[in-house]
C-alpha cells in the first residue's frame, strides 16, 4: 500500500475554495482503481492547511493517478497555497492493530 499525502496552506480568503475543490475531488478519486480510500483534513497546526490523502493498492495504481488528466486539477489546487505543497508518499509493508496493542502490552 502506498499513501499519497499532500498538504496545502491557504490565505484565509482562499480557505473555503480550496476547501470545496477538495471535497469534490474526494468521491471521483475513491472510485479509481486500486483507491482503497481518500480523505481531506484540516490541519490543526493551522486552520487553513488542508491534507489531501489517499491510499493506493500498488504502485501501478498510484502510477496511473499520478499521470492522468484528472491529476491536472489537483496540481493547479496545489498552486492557490501560500507556499509549495508539502508532498509525501509513504509505502506501507505492514499493518497492524489492535492485535499489536494487545502483543506489546501482554509481553511486559
């Protein structure tokens, strides 16, 4: 799994622009394939930064949404931040949960 995390600051007047643009992209980008989700946040270290994420199955996935039409409107959102967006794309080998917690604390 890869997760595909960007995040955007905006000028308060750019706030709720941004804010909707996101959100219509939101429902387009979960259908795709290999999308096993996506979300938008609201960054608490500001309240006008925005963080995009998405997970993909593989990398073809991520290849193809990185490189389709579509992808052209996210980089112009990109462009109504204060400063570049801060990108990030983690590939995740291994998830674990509450089976995890109950390891760690029933070994000590």
């Amino acid at each position: 799994m890869i997760i595909e995390s960007i995040r955007i600051a905006v000028k308060p007047a750019k706030r709720e622009e941004l804010r909707r643009a996101l959100m219509a992209w939101v429902g387009p980008t979960e259908v795709e394939a290999g999308c096993m989700g996506c979300r938008i946040l609201l960054e608490t270290s500001g309240p006008h930064s925005f963080c995009y994420e998405a997970r993909w199955s593989t990398e073809e996935n991520l290849t193809h949404h990185l490189t389709s039409d579509r992808y052209k409107r996210l980089l112009v959102l990109m462009d109504l931040g204060d400063d570049p967006p801060h990108i990030e794309f983690h590939t995740v080998t291994r998830t674990s949960g509450l089976d995890l917690i109950q390891r760690v604390r029933t070994a000590s």
